[in-house]
C-alpha cells in the first residue's frame, strides 16, 4: 500500500502533466512583471536617542525604500505611538520627500508604562503581509531602572528549521534549531537528538545567540525529537517536524563569494520529474535561473560576487514550474554603504561651550543624513541600525537579536552566523502561484503619489443630482496663519480639492454650497486620509533590564529638568499680582474671540448674544444699520442683491472669524449663529485688505454659546491635516536671550534630521553648545545615498 505522502506527490505529478506548461524563457518575465506590480516598502527610524523618560520629546527621522532605492514616489507615511496596554497616543500623518521625513512627539510628564511602542506604514504597505509594517518599542525609563524582566518567570523555546521545508526520509537532511525566550532573547541551552527507541543521533551545539544545526537521516520506522537543558538545568523535549517518505530536500552552503547547492530526490520524485529549475530572486527581482536534469542527486555553484546585497532567494521547482522547496541565503557584498567622514573642527567640553564638527561625503553622489549628539554617560543601544534594519530586519518575520552584529566585519565566522539567521528564519515575500500564472495581487490601497491637500465629499445628495457647475466656498482657519477663502469645484461624483492647501495641525473650515440644489447637503473633508489601524497586543514589551548607571543619569537629568521648569511657572506665578474689576459681557466676548490685532483696538462693539432684538433682523448689515456713525449700508433688504457699504470714501473690510470675506458671502449667514460683532474705526491695519476705511470683524458662536439648531446658518467641520513638525530646540549662548539663564540639562545636545550633502557641496559643518554638567558627546550619524547606499556610523567626543 502506498504511503499517504506517495500518494500525493503521484496525484500532483499526474496534475502538472495537464497543467498549461511554462517556458523556461518566460520566467524572468512573469517574475519581473509581478515584482513591478507588487513591490513592497520598508521603513526605518533613527532616534536622537535610544531610551526616553517621561516629559521627554522623541525626535525621529523616517527613511522609505523601496528594493534597492529611496521610495520617492511614495509621498505620505502613518505614525501610531501606543502606550504597553494599547492604548493610542497619537495617529501622525507626515509628508515625505525624497522618501524621508522627520518629526517629534512629546512623551506626557505623568506617563506611567515602561515603553513606548512606534508603529508606522504606508498606505501600499497594507497590502502586504502586515508583519512587515515597522514596530519598534522605546523604552521609558522609571525611577530605579526598567526592572520588568525580573517579574516574569523565563519561559524558554526551542524552534526547528528544516533546510528547504521538510525532512524526507533516506536523505541527510541539515536541520537548524533557535533557541529563544518569550521576548526574543537567546537562551543558552544543552541538547540531543534522540530516535523513539531513545538511542542518541547527534547532539545540539549552539554556534550564535541560541542558533546551532544538526544533521538527520531518518531511517524508516523511528521518530525522533531533540532533549534539552535550558540555563537553569530543567530538561525539556521538543519533536521533530513530521517526516515525509517523499520529497525533495534543497541544502544550500556558503562558500566564500559563491554559494554551493545539493538538491536531493526521494526516488519517487527523480523518475517523475526529468527536469529540475532553481531560480533566484532579491527585492522579488530575477538574478539566475538554473535548469538541470534531474538524478537523485544534483549538485551546481552560483557565483554570488556581481549581485546585490540583501537577501537571495532560491526557489527550486519541478519540470512544470511547481515550487517544490526554497532556501534563503544572505548575500553580503561590499555595494551597501557609504563613509561620511566626520572631523571635530572645534571642541567645547566646558560648561555651555561651544562644539564644531565637520562632515564630508567623499563619494561623488548626494546624502540625506540625520544626526544626533548626545551625553556620552546615558544609556545606548547600537542593535539595530539602518543598515541592518532596512538590509536584514525588516525582509524577515519574527525577531532578529541584535541584527547590527551581523554587519559590523566581513569575517567568515560573521558570514557563517548570518546564515543561521537564513536558516532559522525562512520567510519569503514572493507567492510563486500568482507570479507565474500571471495572477495581480490583489491591491486594497492603491499608492500615495501625491501629498494631502484640503479635499472631501459631499454626502446626503446623490451623485447623479449634483449640478454640472456646482460648487462651494471653503472659509480655511488654520492655527497661526491668515485665513484664507477658497471657491472650490465640487465634480460630478461628488468629490471636491484644492491642490494648493496644504493643512498641517488642524483648521477650522466653514463652508456653503453656491448651488440652490446643493441646499439639504453636507461635507466630508479629507477622505482619503486612513484612520488608525487596530491595535493588538501581544504581552508586555521587555523592557531595559536591571538600572544601569546610564538610565540612571538620563532619568537623574530628565527628572530635575522636569522639576526645575514646574519651580520656574510657580515662581512666575507668584511674582504676578493680579488686580481686576467686574468685567462686563462685551469685554469678555472681546477677550474670547478676538485674536491678534483684533484684540483691542477703537471700535464699536456689539454683543448678539444678549441683544434680544438681534434675531429680528435678517442679516447682519440689516442689524448694523444706523449703528455705527458714518458707516452707509444699503441694498440689504432686496434679495439677491450685493450689499454695499461705504465709509470715508471706500468699503470697509469685512472678516468673519478674522478671515476675509466679502460682503455677499455673509447674506448667507444667520444672524441667530453670530455672538459678536466689532466694527474698527478707519484706518484698520488688523488684517490684509483695504483696511484704510475701517473693518468689520463677525465672529459666530463657539464653545457654550453655540445653539444646536440643526442646518441653521454656515457650516463648518474641524479638519485634520498633517501633523505639525517643530524645530529642535539648540541654545545660542553666544546671543542674549532670557532663555539661556535656565539651568541646562540636555541629554540631547544636538539633533538635526535634515542634513544634505551634493557632488557640489559634498561638506557641511554643524555647531552646538554644552549643557551645564556633560563631560562627553556621543555622535550618531545615519542616511542614506539616491543610489540606496546607507551608512551608519558612531564616534566618541570626549
């Protein structure tokens, strides 16, 4: 009787003979056209530091690629910061330029969790598996060090990897095994392998960080499963993956610049199939395709010297282009990076001196870099950096320990632990079905090529009865900026965009549809915009260990910083002596409304919220007439006229919510929605316009003076844009500022996100000053080149 696995593979090799046969030339071809389509992004963030404490800023910078190359088309990226129990702090929208971005987040002073875990993707990046999306958990350093490990009891594992997929039997299969606890760390551990009659096969020796192989060949009627000790002497047993009595087994060794493979038949499969073809791919692109004949052994070489570095994937598959095994190896040549030299042009060591350094690119090509300076006595971690993360970390599942090992020498024994890795962790991107049958992934996010403008729209009216020339005026409030009105486009589907605003923060916008068709509608702005994805928690993030006198400081510095600038508000506080009367309404109205310029000022003022006659009038040019000497209104009781105002000669400006509008505009606004009006004497120099013959300044009601009448007068809707993007923060003690007679306990000196260099300017040259107490500097700088080359590199001040 045939075993079930004989059974299945004569049932698939029955099959292939009517499937529709692929020629070996159109290989390439369908790989290619597939890897076009469905090439996935990777991101990667550098720090200013590697650990923060509450009240503390994470300054970060974000670089995309994409296989080889910045990911330049690509020009918005998502940023979710989440506290340890799931809780979400902020969904960050940033633009992206060049593929790169920086920004910050401010940690609260009263965080309570141990970590703070960063999560960032594109919108094309949710296509893919979502493993690949970038998290990474920052430590939030407490009082007395992150101590979480010791409150957990070390729970550890050991995985097995067969080379190729499976063990078959008859043939001597390489199985690699990780030894790991339940945070990712490795154990440590002593083993056998043992048949089921309990005689002993081989041994496990751990080679790197938990990582080890055997060699295995089954021999019919026994199983077999590994017995071994972790670091505290308690025996464990782990099985052995089932073994199949056919199939193919794919070994792969590394070999100098070259790589050998051994290809090994089951007899079953080497008379079925004739022909064998194993075909390598990196960045889902085709580097060789291999065709032989097939025997129960093939044996061959691939030159590996002239290919990229990264990831190379062998893929081995029967004379019908069925996959059949795969094995993953690490091509590490010498392409990757890029030296920026760095040279101290001036030291300042002292208290609040003064530094320089110098940092030159000397290959003819153009960088963007991001650099942080910090106290060299706080708490580091090198780990992971952009070289390992983009090359190595973020191509594979599940955690890589301290990836940044296995980049920093170009030894053997490196080269040789690196392929442990490959072994233990052997996860493809590609679906080989769908790229060689021709099938598209199926794409739920199409990809953002252009940035985020001030766009929505309109719900509550079908799209078939939207007027050809419909469209709405947009009142745009943003923070610290003029307000700005926009007549908009509102197109047959419903959709309306003004490609020249740009919202960063959020804004206030107002809006009325010009069409009378147009009247029962309502706005949605900014659709495209995605919202937060679901957070899952997987358990509690490993914090830091036990304290170390690194954390230590860091939270020493951070804390009296923390205490000092509450001192300095309290202080401020009580050497203010408040002395007030009764306000009266207008003046409170003046103080919540207005802003700016508007503040103040000789005018006239009029408070609608306690004017019970206000309601009467229909407009508000019908409740200002007669009330203010020498301002001429006229035409406001004749419907579909222009209202027209004069005073001293000319038209005063009008201003709703202090952003410009004319006079027209405000016929549409019910009065029963205004809480304020002031009316500025000639001339106004408040705002933009002809302020030489006064202004009127209308301000609709907010907070508690809203009225909840449903459709009553203008709409509005708050609108979020990308997230704002401030400056670090870098005294100037050579200039006079009240700032610099604070106590300075920095332990970033220095952090700038945005330095470039060209073939033209190949150099550029950067200051800082001390803080009061740090004795020496550390310096990290990381980028990456237009031609993908990345560097990282770290020095010492001191």
């Amino acid at each position: 009787m045939l075993s079930p696995d004989k059974r299945k593979w004569i049932i698939l090799i029955l099959l292939t003979y009517t499937c529709t046969h692929l020629p070996a030339q159109n290989i390439e071809t369908a790989i290619t056209n597939y890897a076009e389509k469905n090439s996935p992004e990777r991101v990667y963030f550098h720090y200013d530091k590697a650990s923060y404490v509450a009240g503390e800023t994470i300054w970060f910078k974000a670089y995309l690629m994409e296989g080889l190359l910045p990911a330049d088309e690509t020009k918005n990226i998502y940023i979710d910061f989440i506290d340890e129990n799931g809780t979400a702090l902020l969904h960050a929208l940033s633009p992206l330029v060049d593929g790169v971005t920086h920004g910050q987040f401010d940690i609260p002073v009263g965080y309570k969790s141990n970590s703070i875990r960063v999560r960032a993707y594109t919108r094309w990046m949710l296509n893919f598996d979502t493993a690949f999306l970038y998290n990474k958990s920052l430590p939030v350093i407490v009082k007395g060090g992150n101590i979480l490990a010791e409150n957990f009891r070390i729970i550890p594992a050991l995985s097995l990897f067969p080379e190729g997929g499976e063990i078959i039997a008859g043939i001597k299969n390489k199985i690699a095994f990780k030894a790991d606890d339940q945070w990712g760390r490795p154990v440590k551990i002593k083993g056998i392998l043992i048949n089921s009659k309990g005689q002993v096969v081989d041994s496990l020796k751990v080679l790197h960080d938990g990582m080890g192989v055997f060699y295995l060949t089954p021999e019919p009627g026994f199983t077999y499963s590994t017995k071994w000790k972790d670091e505290k002497g308690i025996e464990h047993q782990t099985p052995l993956p089932e073994i199949k009595d056919v199939g193919v087994s794919l070994q792969v060794s590394v070999s100098g610049s070259n790589r050998i493979f051994l290809v090994n038949f089951s007899p079953e499969i080497a008379r079925a199939i004739d022909t064998m073809h194993l075909v390598g791919t990196i960045y889902q692109q085709p580097v060789f395709n291999i065709s032989k004949p097939t025997a129960s052994a093939v044996k061959g070489i691939i030159p590996t010297r002239d290919l990229p570095t990264g990831i190379l994937t062998i893929t081995l598959f029967d004379n019908h282009w069925n996959a059949i095994a795969e094995r993953i190896t690490y091509i590490k040549n010498q392409d990757y990076f890029f030296t920026p030299q760095m040279e101290v042009q001036r030291w300042g060591l002292n208290k609040r001196a003064k530094n320089e350094i110098k940092i030159v690119v000397p290959e003819n090509i153009g960088s963007n870099l991001s650099v942080s300076v910090t106290d060299l006595a706080i708490g580091t971690d090198s780990s992971n950096t952009i070289t390992s993360h983009l090359l190595l970390s973020s191509e594979l599942k599940g955690n890589i320990y301290n990836p940044a090992y296995y980049f920093s020498d170009t030894t053997n024994s490196i080269n040789q632990h690196l392929d442990l890795v490959m072994l233990t962790h052997g996860w493809r991107r590609f679906m080989w079905e769908e790229a060689l049958k021709s099938k598209t992934h199926r794409l739920s996010y199409t990809k953002d090529t252009a940035y985020m403008k001030l766009s929505g729209n309109i719900v509550g009216i079908p799209a078939g009865q939207i007027p050809n020339d419909a469209s709405m005026v947009l009142m745009v409030k943003q923070k610290d900026k003029e307000g700005q009105v926009l007549l908009v486009k509102i197109l047959p589907d419903g959709t309306f965009s003004d490609a020249a605003t740009v919202l960063f923060d959020t804004a206030q916008v107002h809006y009325r549809f010009q069409s009378p068709a147009l009247k029962d509608a309502g706005a949605q702005f900014m659709t495209g915009r995605l919202a937060m994805l679901p957070i899952k928690i997987t358990g509690k993030i490993f914090g830091r260990g036990r304290d170390t006198t690194g954390n230590y400081r860091q939270w020493f510095l951070a804390n009296a910083a923390n205490n000092f600038a509450e001192k300095q508000k309290v202080q401020l506080l009580e050497n203010v002596t408040v002395k007030s009367k009764g306000k009266s309404p207008v003046q409170l109205l003046d103080e919540k409304y207005t802003s700016g310029l508007f503040n103040g000022g000789d005018s006239y003022q009029f408070d609608l919220l306690n004017d019970p006659f206000a309601a009467t009038t229909n407009s508000v040019f019908t409740y200002l007439q007669g009330k203010v000497a020498g301002l001429q209104i006229s035409n406001t009781g004749n419907p579909g006229s222009k209202p027209s105002l004069q005073w001293r000669g000319g038209a005063p400006q009008i201003y709703l919510d202090e952003t410009p509008v004319d006079a027209n505009f405000m016929t549409g606004i019910n009065v029963n929605n205004i809480a304020y009006i002031k009316v500025f004497r000639p001339p106004f120099f408040g705002g933009s316009g002809n302020s030489g013959n006064g202004a009127i300044a209308i301000y609709t009601r907010r907070g508690g003076d809203e009225k909840a009448e449903p459709g009553a007068g203008l709409a509005s809707s708050k609108v979020f844009g990308y997230t704002p993007i401030r400056q670090f923060y870098s005294p100037n003690y050579a200039s006079l500022n009240p700032l610099n007679e604070q106590q300075d306990l920095r332990t970033t000196l220095y952090w700038n996100p945005a330095v470039t260099t060209t073939p033209q300017q190949p150099q550029v040259i950067l200051s800082f000053y001390n803080n009061d107490v740090t004795k020496a500097f550390r310096v990290v700088i990381e980028g990456f080149t237009k031609d993908g080359r990345l560097a990282h590199i770290e020095q010492v001040m001191e």
